[in-house]
C-alpha cells in the first residue's frame, strides 16, 4: 500500500477541474487513466521524468473507484485531500455545509489512533 500514491491522486485530480469532472463522472475510467499515465510521473519535474514502480493496491483501487473516504481514511489517505476533492465533486448536490457534515458523520465512528497520514 502506498499512501504517497493515493494522496498524489487526490492532489493531482483536485488541482484540475477537468479532472474533477471525469472522476465524478466516471470514478473507474479515471483511476485506470490516471494509475497508467500519470502515477509514475514525478511531480513538479520537466516532462519525461518518471519512475517505473508505483501502483495501487486492489484494495486502493477499488477504495478510489468507490470513492470511499472513510476507506481511504483508514489506509492512511490525507483527511484534507479527500474532504477538499470530494467537496469539488458533491457539495453541488446538497445545501450549505450538509456535504461536510455528512463527510464528518461518516468517520464520526473511528477512534484513535488514526492512521498515520505524516508525510
């Protein structure tokens, strides 16, 4: 498991409101695109820089599919990366504030210790 890569996903997807739209819109599509293009490349590096070696788990990338933050959370996810993605991707579909606390009452039952998300 790599909480690097799952956080760089969520960094990455955020910072684009295109990619924000393709992963609202096809949560699978953009994971697959994302893992095969994108992971191995080294951010803020000039074109052409890449490793070779990064992958999701299943278990990570089924999590992401399913856009599951409480999952993600689990796995050691960055809580702000995920609360700022999916807020970009469903507060539209509430009122004021009720995506937050739906986000927050649905990790409302974990306990610590968290996970580890020290970068």
């Amino acid at each position: 498991m790599s909480r690097y890569l799952l956080d760089k996903f969520l960094f990455t997807i955020d910072r684009d409101p295109e990619l924000v739209e393709r992963y609202r819109a096809d949560a699978a599509g953009t994971v697959a695109w994302w893992e095969a293009e994108m992971a191995n490349r080294i951010l803020n590096c000039t074109s052409g820089e890449q490793s070779t070696w990064l992958a999701f788990t299943d278990e990570e990338r089924q999590a992401l599919v399913a856009q599951d933050h409480v999952t993600l959370f689990r796995m050691g996810a960055h809580p702000f990366l995920t609360l700022t993605l999916f807020i970009a991707m469903f507060e539209r579909d509430h009122g004021p504030l009720e995506y937050q606390k739906a986000y927050g009452k649905a990790m409302e039952h974990l306990r610590l210790p968290y996970p580890d998300i020290a970068t």
